[in-house]
C-alpha cells in the first residue's frame, strides 16, 4: 500500500501483553503519515511468528512480557529477518533500554510515552534503509 505521496507505507507490527497499551502503539501508527498498521501481538512468540508471516519493516516491541521477553523475541526475528527494524518500546528507563537494544540487535530503544507519529518518521529515517538513489 502507498502513502499520500505515492511512496510505499513503512508496515509496522505491534508488539506489547497489555491491551491498552499495544491499542495506543497502533493508533499512533495508523495516524502517522507514511505507516501502514500490519498486524498486533500480544507476546514475543506471536511476534517472531508474526513477523515472519506478515514480514513487517518495523516491529515496535515491548520488553517486559510474560514468557519471551522483548529482548529475546529481538534476537530471534533479527535472525530470520535482518532486515526488519526493531524498536524495543517500554516504560523502563532509557539507560536500561539503550544497553538491553544494544545487546539484543535493536535499532533503538524509546520509552512507551515518547511513541507519537512524528517519532515514528524520525526513527525510520534514522534506523530504515536508504532511500533508492
């Protein structure tokens, strides 16, 4: 799907166990000018299984979740898929964060009240791939 702009939409999978929150991630994206909202998951195994499925650009991943926590669910769609983006998203504090997306292969880390549409641009021209020359 293209945006307004006739370029391709960035297809963003949602990643967080509480409700309210991965509902907030996603109508953050679904406003965000260029984002195309793929899918939710409410664990790190559905997003590895997900990512693989729908082969999302970006995953915005929380990282406190029962069973796989977002540090792992990272390394494991990271190895299948390199090429996503990886955005760990959490309410912890970003030195935390910033250490645990180094060592698990993410983009970057943002803490859960930073998450707007204008954040979402600057991460993807940031941390997706370079623009076709």
């Amino acid at each position: 799907m293209n945006g307004r702009d006739g370029h391709r939409r960035v297809r963003v999978l949602v990643v967080d166990d509480s409700v309210p929150c991965r509902r907030a991630a996603s109508d953050v994206v679904r406003v965000a000018d260029g984002f195309e909202l793929t899918g939710a998951a409410r664990s790190g195994a559905e997003a590895v299984a997900l990512t693989e499925w729908l082969q999302p650009d970006l995953v915005l991943l929380d990282v406190r979740m029962n069973g796989m926590n977002g540090f792992e669910a990272a390394r494991q769609i990271l190895r299948r898929r390199p090429e996503t983006v990886v955005v760990l998203v959490s309410a912890w504090g970003e030195e935390t964060l910033g250490n645990g997306a180094r060592g698990c292969g993410a983009a970057t880390a943002l803490h859960k009240r930073d998450l707007k549409p204008t954040v979402l641009n600057d991460l993807w021209a940031e941390h997706g791939p370079a623009p076709a020359a």
